[in-house]
C-alpha cells in the first residue's frame, strides 16, 4: 500500500500541460530539431525545455519511413514519430533547461560544461550550492526523461501535424491509413 501511495504521489507530481507553451518549437523544427517545452505546474510553475537536436533527419531517415516497403508493413507515420522519440529519449542525446531555482543554481553550470544546456550557458560555478558539482538535472526534468512514456502519447500527433503542416514531411510520402 505504502508502495502504491508513493507511485501515486510520483503519478501526480507528473502532471504537467504541455499545450500552454503550444509543446513544440515550429522554429526548430524547421531547423531540424525537436524542441518540447512542458510545464510542471506546483506551487510554482517552471517551463522545461527538452531539445533533440537532428531530429527531424532521423525521423525521414532510410530506417524508418516513406519507403513503401515499410508501409506494407503497416508501420504507420504517427508509429514512426513514437519510435524515433523513445530513440532519442533512450540515448540520452538530449539537451535541458528548466525554470526552477535548482536546475538555475545547482545543475545550470555542470549541464553547461556538460554541453547539455539548451539555453544560454551558466558560467559561474555553483561553489555553494552545490559544491560538489553532483547531478546536472533538477528533479522536474529527471521525471520528464525518465517517464517518455508519460509524453510521448501526446507529443507524437503534435509532431505528426507540424512536420506535414509545415511540409517537413510532405503530405504524399505518408501512409495515410492509420
Ligand atoms: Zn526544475
């Protein structure tokens, strides 16, 4: 019971809305990149930033779609989205900001050393706060990376209407029986 109490309290730290901050960045995407902007709502509210550089490449690489081969497959576009994401969440090559005094004074300077800061980098050492220099996530972020799963569901369509609205993806290359 204890058990089942602390999942549920971690479950309801998890809720955060994404659609306040539109998700994602049409910008980057553009660029090629996926960057997910989440809001953890608590007694405060931090955006997070969550970038995956080069995504958009490997979502129209030879691995996975357009090729009509796969589509016999029954692999659809949206399934393509979802594979891709938990491949980059999985390797960890991901760069993170959050909003909150931790990740600012604690993590900000390693994760920037660490040359996994998406924003503007932090170069002074947090001496005090954590002088040990341990960790480089605050715990907002360490619960969006370790819960894909929490996310993924409701970034995919997002991904999967920007790439074609944009023509990032174009329209007559996608299996369209889903
Ligand atoms: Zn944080």
């Amino acid at each position: 019971m204890a058990k089942r109490d602390t999942e549920r309290r971690f479950e309801k730290r998890l809720q955060y809305t994404i659609d306040d901050y539109g998700g994602i960045d049409f910008g980057e995407l553009e660029r090629g990149h996926l960057q997910i902007y989440f809001l953890v709502k608590g007694t405060q509210d931090y955006r997070i930033t969550v970038k995956f550089e080069n995504f958009v490449p490997l979502l129209k690489s030879d691995r996975f779609i357009y090729r009509r081969d796969v589509q016999m497959k029954g692999i659809s576009y949206s399934h393509v989205i979802k594979i891709c994401l938990q491949e980059v969440v999985d390797t960890f090559d991901v760069k993170v900001a959050c909003e909150c005094p931790d990740f600012h004074y604690r993590f900000a300077y390693i994760a920037t050393q660490q040359n996994i800061k998406v924003t503007e980098p932090e170069h002074r050492p947090p001496d005090i706060t954590n002088p040990e220099r341990v960790g480089y996530v605050c715990k907002h972020l360490f619960m969006i990376l370790s819960k894909p799963s929490k996310w993924i569901p409701r970034i995919s369509p997002m991904i999967k209407k920007a790439t074609l609205g944009l023509g990032i993806v174009d329209r007559d290359d996608v299996y369209t029986r889903e």
